[in-house]
C-alpha cells in the first residue's frame, strides 16, 4: 500500500474488489483518470493478487460482515461500487453473511461517512425463474439497496466473462483446455447472454461520471445457445477439446458426485440447474443510455483469453 495525493475525481471504494469484476475494473479505473481507490475484500489470496497487480491502489482484507477497520475507509469518499458478492457454494449461512450481513454493514457504514453516490452490482437472477441460495440472497441484498437513502445506480447484469475469471466462462475454458472431450449437458440449447466484463465496467464507470441513479438489466447483446457459446470460447482459448453431449441427469449425478469429495465446488448441480433455466432476459439501450460502444462478442472472447497482461492471472475459487 502507497499513500496517493487526492484524485480530482474523489475516492472510490470498492467492496469485492478482488472479483472477477474487481480486478476488471481497477485497471480500468486507474486508465480513466481515477488515482484514489480503496479496494476492499475478504478473500486472502485474491487480495494479495490485486495488491500485487496494483500497488498504487490501498487494498484493504476484511469480512464486511463482521465490523472493524474497514469502516474507516469510508470516510472522505466520494462514491462506493458495491460488488461484494457470494456466487456458488452450498453454505446457506455463507450466502447469508456476504450477500445480506455484509451489505447491511456496508450502507449503514456508508451512510454514516456521508458517501453520495453508490453504484450497487445486483443481478439477473433476481429477474430469473431460478430458486436457489445465490438468487434468492441476491434478492434480498437488492432489497437493502432499494430502502437506502444514498443516490445509488442498481445494475443487473447477465452471465459474465472476462479477465480473472475463476467461475463460469473462464473455468470452463481452462477446462477445455486440460482435456480431449468437453461434455456439454443435454442438447447444450440453453440461450445465454454473455456479458463481456469490459463493456461492464465501462457501464459502471459512466455511472459514476454521471451519477445515474435507477435500475438496469444489463444483459448480453448477444444472445445464442450454450453449446455454440462454448465453441467460440473453444476457439478464443485456442483448446483442442471436442465438445460432446451427455444426458442431462448423468451430468447433474456427476456434479453432486463431485460435490462429496469438494466442498466448494467450482460448478454446482444448483448452478446447473440455473445453467438450464430457459430465461432470457431484456435488452435495453446500455450503450446509448450509458454512451458505452459494446465489444463484439469474438472480439470480447479473444480479449479476454489472451490479454498479455492478465489472461494467464488466475484467481482462487
């Protein structure tokens, strides 16, 4: 950690920061214009990643959902982006502590600094035909945001990929790459819209330029099955795996398998449950209402796997 001079454009601090879409957003932070950031997270090895990668930026290690000395951060600045978040595991009191606990403490910590603008990443879940631990935290924590008094911005955006990515798009790609046979569940005719990171975080940026307040589903522009999704990472990580499909039920028996022998498992039999889930979900204007010029998908895809900067940065689960 290094002491910078104030930033003309206020302090930022950023919950979750060590993220898929914490480290996105930090460099790209930092390439604006932005020279006072706070990043805040609990995970240990993901922080120690992000501090390395940016020692100009004050990078803070603590559970939001306990108080300490990460109140303190607060003080002076000028906005909070709001990206702490429990993804996948199969803890309820997990879910519970960082989805609900933690954002309790951290707008009730906010409001007492007197931060004017928040800028809260939610989900499309909450707009999803899906039940589970995820979804139905990410609800709640919506909820808290709604009820605060802080001018906030509310984002939901859909399945996303870039940078860093420990879950989802980028564990399946280092997957892919490790193996002759990719299988694909059932017929692999799930719609997705992937949402590339980079197009987020430029979303997220405009916000706190604009100070945009409102909610927004921020879906993918561009909308196909999972299986051809997965041929286009296939080609983008350069894998040679051939990609077949298994029965949906052989699939999900070989994930709660896997879970007996992995308590947190980086693919879930809930998950993939979501994963078959036939939502699709608005698309609205996000590059004209946010004046971002959205990355085409293959474009997107080839950023994200060979960046010669970050693409080979791995985070842990």
């Amino acid at each position: 950690m290094t002491d910078t001079p104030p930033s003309p454009r206020g302090r930022i601090v950023v919950t979750g920061a060590a993220g898929l879409v914490g480290q996105n957003l930090i460099p790209r932070l930092k390439a604006r214009g932005f020279t006072d950031i706070v990043a805040i997270d609990k995970h240990r090895a993901n922080t120690k990643t992000l501090a390395a990668l940016h020692p100009d930026v004050r990078v803070v290690e603590a559970d939001l959902s306990r108080a300490g000395g990460w109140e303190d951060t607060l003080l002076g600045a000028d906005a909070l982006v709001q990206l702490h978040a429990q993804i996948g595991g199969l803890d309820p009191a997990v879910f519970d502590a960082n989805n609900v606990k933690a954002t309790e403490r951290v707008l009730a910590a906010s409001r007492a600094a007197g931060i004017g603008y928040l800028v809260h990443i939610s989900s499309s879940v909450v707009n999803s035909a899906a039940v589970d631990l995820y979804t139905e935290t990410k609800k709640a924590q919506e909820k808290l945001v709604d009820a605060c008094p802080i001018p906030h911005v509310v984002l939901r955006p859909t399945l996303m990929f870039g940078w860093f990515d420990r879950k989802h798009i980028g564990w399946l790609a280092r997957f892919m790459r490790k193996v002759p046979v990719f299988p694909i569940p059932g017929d692999g005719k799930f719609r997705r819209q992937p949402l590339y990171a980079g197009d987020f975080c430029s979303i997220i940026m405009s916000a706190l330029e604009r100070r945009t307040t409102g909610s927004y589903d921020i879906s993918g522009l561009t909308t196909l099955d999972y299986i051809d999704m997965m041929r286009m990472v296939r080609t983008a990580a350069n894998a040679k795996a051939r990609i077949v499909t298994i029965p949906y039920g052989l699939f999900r028996r070989l994930l709660l398998t896997y879970a007996l022998v992995d308590k947190n498992p980086p693919f879930t039999a809930n998950q993939l449950a979501a994963l078959s889930t036939p939502d699709l979900f608005d698309v609205i204007d996000w590059p004209g209402i946010f004046g971002v010029v959205p990355t085409p998908l293959a474009q997107a895809f080839h950023e994200t796997f060979n960046d010669p900067r970050f693409a080979s940065v791995a985070l842990d689960f």
